[in-house]
C-alpha cells in the first residue's frame, strides 16, 4: 500500500553543539490530500456554476435584442430606414453573442487558434497606439521592448487580445491616473527561479510584463482574478471574462501566466512564452483549400 507522507527532519546536538543524531517525523496525509481535491472540485463547480449564470445573464441580454426587434420586423412596422436600423441592431447582437462565444472558448482553452512564429516586440508595437488610445490621456504608457527577441510560437491576434485586456484592466485600476508600462525580455529560468514562479518550468522564455501603479488587489482577490465572471468592477463595467481569457489564450499558446499585486501600490501581471530559435520555424498552416465545383462526401 502506498500512502504519501509529510517528512521533517531535525538534528540531536549534544551539550558542545556537535551533532550527535538526527530526528526524523513522518506524518501520513493521505486524508489532508483527500481533502484538498475535494476542495478543489468545489473551487471547480463554483467556477462552473458563475460562468452558467453569467452566460445564462449575457446571452439573455443578446436574445432579448434579437427576438425585440426581429418581431417589429415580422410586423412590418415603420419605414425603410427603420427596418435597416432593426436589421444592424439583430447584426450587432449577432456580433456580439460571437464575440462572447469566442470569449468562452478561450477561457475552456477549445478555440482554435492560428499559431505561428512572431516576434513579441513587433506585435506589441503595432498595439502600442491601440492601447495609448485606449488607456486615455491622464495614464503615462511606458513602452520596454527591444527588437532582438527570440520569436514565440502563438496567434498574432490572440496576442494582441491579451495585451488589449490586461490594459483595459490597468485603465480601470487608475482611475486618477498612473503609468501603464509594457515590457519585454528574453529569459533563461533556472531551476531555482523556476521554483519562485509558479508552474512556471525551467527554460527559455520571452517574458511579457504589464505593470501598472494602480489600487492593487488583496491576496484573496488576486487569487481569483482568472476565475469566469468573477470581477470587482461595479455592474455593466465588465463581464469579469477578460482575465479568464486571457488565461486560456496563455495556456493554449503554452505558456504560463502569474500576478503579484500590492493594495494600493499596482500590480503585475507577468506571461512566460516558450523561445523559439528564429530559423528553421515556418507558420502552422491550419488552414486547407476549399475545393471547386464537383461531387464530395461530408
């Protein structure tokens, strides 16, 4: 029978101080492992049960527009210009239960993405003057990227999605201002740093940072800052999916993602994408062509 065990070790000293034995304790936790993944599965059945009801909630919302305006038109009601504006209304529901779609697969890490070679630097300068916009005139936005990174395997405009929500998320955090700075390094983790960083395996990485100087969390709410629908933003400020999606972009593209924050000091989120040499690595064609006219079978 195999039981896992908690071990400590102590030495026995004698009166000079010399080692004269050692003590050692081990202790049979198998019902404290019991007990952790029984907690676990109801830190997941929490997670399950608030990304249903906030589903349940947006798609409501989503229906609500398609169903209002598609029965004005069965009723052919109004003027032509009014029918067109239905019809973008039912368009931009459409849209938008699309983009909430895409939202959630992210998060259960089942979209397919298009990955391929791309230099962080490149596409973290192109949304440089998204982000500037996005962030507003009253927030510095610092930008550390040099041009000689290693390239990383992942979907260009997933990338970008990332880098869009976690400045989104550093705006809300600055109300009255701050400095949004957005870097990029290449790293070598060693063992013993890999230790420090959480899940975070020993390699070569490009490290992606987002910092801000912003309110910061507490330790309970940093902790669950990438759980579906969970948000600290009051209501129509957000869905709460924006961390969570960029946790399932992170972990589909392998990579790995942490945070530390300080209550009223800001915080960081900080992303690890495996390095790729430049050479010998072509883009994955996930695409095929479609066939011309003719017979086929599905």
């Amino acid at each position: 029978d195999e039981r896992p065990i908690d071990d400590s070790a102590a030495p026995i000293r004698a009166r000079d101080g010399q080692v004269a034995g050692g003590v050692l304790v081990f202790r049979d936790i198998s019902e404290k492992r019991e007990l952790e993944s029984h907690l676990r599965q109801a830190q997941k059945m929490e997670a399950i049960g608030r990304l249903a009801g906030g589903i349940a909630h947006d798609f409501n919302n989503i229906m609500t527009v398609i169903t209002g305006f598609s029965e004005m038109l069965l009723h052919d009601e109004g003027s032509a210009a009014d029918r067109r504006s239905y019809v973008e209304h039912i368009h931009e529901a459409g849209r938008r239960a699309a983009a909430l779609t895409q939202q959630i697969m992210a998060f259960s890490r089942k979209q397919v993405l298009r990955p391929e070679p791309v230099s962080a630097d490149r596409v973290v300068r192109d949304m440089g003057a998204m982000v500037q916009r996005l962030i507003g005139s009253n927030i510095e936005f610092v930008l550390d990227s040099p041009p000689d990174l290693p390239a990383i395997i992942v979907d260009p405009a997933q990338l970008g999605q990332i880098i869009l929500n976690l400045a989104v998320n550093a705006r809300d955090a600055m109300p009255r201002g701050g400095t949004l700075t957005i870097k990029t390094t290449e790293l070598r983790l060693a063992a013993v740093q890999a230790l420090r960083a959480t899940e975070v395996p020993p390699g070569d990485y490009v490290l992606l940072e987002v910092r801000d100087t912003g309110v910061g969390m507490s330790e309970a709410v940093a902790r669950q800052v990438f759980e579906p629908f969970f948000t600290t933003k009051a209501i129509g400020r957000g869905t709460g999916l924006g961390l969570s999606t960029v946790f399932g972009i992170v972990k589909q593209s392998h990579g790995h993602i942490t945070v530390d924050s300080i209550e009223g000091a800001g915080t960081v989120f900080r992303l690890y994408f495996p390095a790729v040499p430049h050479e010998g690595v072509t883009p994955h064609d996930l695409e095929s062509a479609v066939p011309g006219p003719g017979r086929g079978r599905i």
